[in-house]
C-alpha cells in the first residue's frame, strides 16, 4: 500500500512539474477553430451624450450582445424570456466599460442622419453569461465554427459571383452581419484556382458536389450558398442553402432591399450553428476526464494545456496523469462531454481515437481506503491523439 501511494503522490509531482516547465518555457502556437474578438463589445451611434440617449443606447448594445452571445435573435423580444427583458431595461448593470468616440469618415462611409457620435462598451463576460445560464439559455463562447459564402448575385440577367475582394455591396453587408452576429466568415478569393473548380452558374444551380469540393481549400466547417435576384417589380428575393454537419439546411427570404435578403441569411445561419454548439449548462463543477495521445516533449504538452483551456466554456484545465507519451487531463465544464467533444472537433489540434479503460488513480485525498488498496480503472470521457 505505502509504494502504491507513494507512485500515485510521484505521478501528480510529475505532473505539477511538467506543468511549471512549461510554462517557464512559453506559450507554443497552434492552430485552432477562430475565435471571435471582442464578442462583448459593441457600438451604437448616438446624437449626443444625453443621459436618457445614453441609457437608450446601452439597452440596444445590450440586446445586440445577448443575441450574439446566445445565437437567439428572439431572446430580447420573447415572452418566454421575461427575467432577460427585464435585465434589458438594467443594462448600465452589466456594462463593464463605455466611451464615446468621434466619428471619422472613412471613404464612402457615412454617418446615419443626425448621429454624430459612437458610444462604444463592453459588456462583462461573466455577468451576462450568468444571466444567460440562470435563465436556461445557451451560451455559445468565443471558439465558433467557420463559414464560407459562395454568393451570387443576379441583376437582369448579369450574374456576379462575389469574392474576398468584391466591391459589390453585398459584400459588406455580409461582413457587418457576420461581426454583429459573432460568426466567423469567409469569402473565396475567386483566383485561377477557384475559377478552375467551379463556375459561377454552379453556385446558382447550387450543384452540391462541385461546391463542396471547392470548398475543400478553406477549411471552414460550414458552407453558406446564397443566390440573389430582383424581379422585375424591384422585389429582391434570395434562396439560401446552408452545409453543415454533414446536413443541408434551405430557407428563402424575400424582401424590398438586398439588405432585407442578405441579412437574415447570417442570421439563419448563426442560429444554426448555435443550436449545436452552444451550450446550456448551470453547474460549473462537472468534470471531464481527457486523454490525448502522442505528446513526446513539453512543447507537445504546452500545446495541449493551452489548447484545451481556451476552448470555449471550459474554465480550467489540470493534468490528472502521465504516462508513456500520454497525458489525461481534468477539465471544469458547465458543458459536459459533448459541449467538449464539439469544441474541440473545430479545432485542428487533436484527432478522436476510440475509448479504451485506462487505470486512472484520484488525487491525494479523494480515494477510500478501500479504492487505494485497489483502484479500478476508469474510462475516459474522450480520448484524441495530437496532431503534429
């Protein structure tokens, strides 16, 4: 018994030592799902710096958030959310810092008529993701799917494909929306490449397999397909075709702007990914046990450890165990095993390999007497092996 104690007590020194090295020797890079900056942040233009426009303002910016947060464009206006309408109307509360900024005029950018300011603030991080959880709300965190926009636009007949670096206006209605919603997005570069895998009326025929393969190049988890016309009559009309998880998701939208076809289309699109990937969740104590293979030196180990703490809803990350080129982890989640496996199935760092039982022994202090005299083995809640 006393060299059984004395191995698990020369396990968790190990641990703590590898842990302290590494850190000592810095943070390796890694390539991870995009993470959102800012995701508590917004700006609201306002005419003045008036207490009641003020107040005014720090509600709008505190609905954008919550909808950017939960991925619920109904959460500020549903009866089914009172305590969140209420919270609304407090939202100085939860506004952890705000200034006012000049507006510059940048190109063609102009100010909306008679706003002549911008109030910027920043929500705190944990009181609205409180609020969230208390309410039985998602919360999706900062690590979030990438999508790419294959989009054509049909004007009378003349269709144009929109790209990176399209001047086109959709293009930046897109890429408002995007960062208004929180989703991370892509549009092709349309170079010799891309030009060469598809055309632009295999877009607008949304020929599933030619898309697809085109799409290979980008790396994103979600593909967005958008076709856009205007009839005769001025109406604008759009056919959306979403990609993700193996699944195909159609909406159509009409509307008397582009922006009223365009818009929506993220918004669909954010609501979706946040259905799977955010996570409702009270407790902040559950634990789930990780093992990650092929980890040969501290840089490996380093990689992982900051790896797996900055994935979305995890809070904190303890090595458990070590062994031969193995190390097991402990993360503190409200999310649970499948908040963690869909989190860390957006990045690119780890690849799942099949459970298998693996002896784990308890901290100092956790085991019976009994389970110290014969620990059995546990089976890990996930198991991945590192990508090189």
């Amino acid at each position: 018994m006393h060299n059984s104690k004395n191995n698990r007590f020369h396990i968790i020194a190990q641990s703590l030592s590898l842990l302290i090295l590494c850190c000592s020797f810095g943070v390796s890079p890694m390539v991870q799902a995009d993470a959102v900056k800012d995701l508590y942040e917004t700006r609201v233009w306002v005419a003045s710096q008036a207490k009641k426009e003020r107040s005014e303002a720090l509600q709008q910016a505190f609905m954008e958030i919550l909808v950017r947060v939960s991925g619920r464009v109904d959460i500020a206006q549903s009866t089914d959310y009172p305590n969140i309408q209420t919270a609304i109307e407090m939202a100085t509360r939860y506004a952890q810092q705000y200034r006012y900024l000049k507006y510059t005029p940048k190109g063609k950018s102009r100010a909306p008529k008679g706003k002549k300011l911008i109030l910027w603030v920043r929500f705190d991080e944990a009181a609205v993701s409180s609020l969230l959880r208390k309410n039985n709300i998602p919360v999706w965190g900062k690590t979030r799917p990438s999508t790419l926009v294959w989009l054509v636009i049909d004007n009378r007949g003349q269709r144009e494909l929109i790209g990176n670096n399209s001047q086109h206006k959709a293009r930046t209605i897109l890429i408002r929306q995007a960062r208004h919603r929180g989703v991370p997005l892509r549009l092709p570069l349309l170079d010799l490449k891309d030009r060469s895998a598809l055309r632009t009326s295999d877009v607008w025929g949304n020929f599933e397999s030619t898309i697809m393969k085109a799409s290979t190049r980008y790396q994103t988890e979600a593909v967005l397909v958008g076709r856009v016309f205007q009839s005769y009559g001025g109406h604008w009309n759009a056919r959306w075709s979403l990609y993700a998880d193996s699944r195909r998701t159609d909406y159509s939208l009409s509307g008397t702007s582009i922006e009223e076809v365009l818009r929506p289309g993220i918004d669909s699109t954010a609501e979706a990914l946040a259905s799977r990937y955010a996570s409702v969740g009270l407790s902040d104590t559950s634990a789930v046990i990780v093992q990650v293979k092929d980890i040969k030196n501290f840089s490996d180990y380093n990689r992982v450890v900051n790896y797996l703490t900055k994935l979305s809803n995890v809070s904190s990350v303890h090595p458990f165990q070590l062994a031969a080129n193995t190390t097991i982890f402990r993360l503190t989640t409200p999310a649970g095993r499948l908040g963690v496996a869909r989190a860390i199935a957006l990045g690119h760092t780890l690849v799942t390999e099949p459970v298998s039982t693996v002896p784990i022994p308890k901290l100092p202090g956790e085991e019976t007497q009994q389970e110290a005299n014969d620990p059995k083995p546990i089976v890990p809640d996930l198991i991945y092996r590192l990508i090189p």
